[in-house]
C-alpha cells in the first residue's frame, strides 16, 4: 500500500473531520445525555458519516464527470478550500466547511437524538471531509492500490473519530482548550501547504499557463 498516499490523506481527513475538535463540541452537546445515549450517538453519528463518505469514494468521478468537472478544476477548488479550512485551524476560527452555524447550534441543542445531524452531518462529513474525498480518490487516477490507500485512511480516521467522541469529556479535561489549539495549529500548517501544492498540481493540469 502506498505509504505517502496513506499519510497524505490521513493529513487531510484529520483537518477536515477534524477529530480533537468534534470531542468538544460532542460533549457540550451531550452533557445532559447518559453514557449510554453517548455511546449509541457516536456509533450511529460515525456509521452515517462513513455512508456518506464512502457513497463519494464510489460514485465520486461518476458525478465529477456528470456536471463535466475536470480533475485541474477540481484539484484547484479543493486547495483553495482546504486552504480556507487550514487557516481557521491556524487562527482558531470556525467555518461552515467543518463545524456547524448559528441556527445549526440552536436547533441541534434542541434535539432528542443528534446522530444524523448534526454530529453524521455536517460534523463529521461535512464539506471539507467530502471535497477531500473525491479530490483523494480522482488523484490517485485508478490506481487500486492507492484508492485502497485513501479508504484505509478514512476508515482509520473515522475510527479515531468514534474513540475521541467516546473519551470527549476525559479528553476535554486532560488536554484543556490550550492543547487542542496547540494540535490544531500544527495539522493546519501541514494542511496549508498541502492545499497549496493541490492548487498548483490543479493549475499546472490545466495546461492555462503552460506545461
């Protein structure tokens, strides 16, 4: 299995799903559930989104080539809006590409069960997790063994993703506001730079200013 395939896309899907995070914001949302309802929203918020991703995954070039989007066009748009989630992991600032809005947080706190939405979507497989999907997966142009790649790396991400929703409030109290800022700030350096070289391999296939 390509090793750098697999780290590449581990990078991105941590950026774009964004696990550290998703903890806080599950256990604000769950304070007043029971363990128990914990377990089963997680379980069920993760089953979802993994439908949802893996749905991409298949049919990702399928709908690329039904609205005539090329692979440059595609690589280009999904930098520029990892770049846009990659500096609000660096400013510590919130976007609708991987958390939700105003009205989204209110009507959220008001639901009996918030497995499908919003924890499956737009928590976990949000805009970013989707554009990183289909953008994976085109690149790797059919090579099995690198799809296979990019898929290990979104089930292993997912599966991080159930364990820190699981340990949100213990991970909440051991690494504090300042630590979770600290992980972010780092995968979001990393993330920018890859969003870059996305936008320039996007522009460089485009063939719109030379080879």
């Amino acid at each position: 299995m390509p090793t750098e395939t697999l780290l590449i896309a581990l990078t991105t899907f941590f950026a774009t799903i964004g696990p550290a995070d998703l903890a806080l914001v599950f256990a604000a949302l769950t304070a007043k559930n029971t363990s128990v309802e914990r377990r089963l929203f997680a379980l069920r918020g993760v089953l979802v989104a993994a439908g949802i991703l893996l749905f991409f995954v298949v049919f990702g070039n399928a709908l690329l080539a039904l609205f005539g989007i090329t692979l440059p066009a595609l690589k280009t748009a999904g930098g520029v809006l990892l770049f846009l989630i990659s500096i609000d992991m660096v400013f510590a600032r919130h976007s609708g590409a991987t958390s939700t809005t105003t009205e989204e947080d209110a009507e959220a706190k008001t639901r009996a069960d918030i497995s499908v939405f919003p924890l499956a979507m737009p928590l976990i497989a949000g805009p970013g997790a989707i554009s990183a999907t289909i953008l994976l997966v085109t690149g790797t142009g059919g090579d099995q063994l690198k799809v296979a790649a990019v898929v290990t790396a979104l089930l292993l991400m997912l599966a991080i993703t159930y364990l820190a929703l699981l340990a949100a409030i213990p991970i909440q109290r051991l690494l504090g506001v300042t630590g979770l800022a600290v992980v972010s700030r780092v995968v979001g350096v990393l993330l920018a730079a890859l969003s870059v070289q996305f936008i320039f391999d996007g522009i460089r296939g485009s063939g719109a200013f030379g080879s």
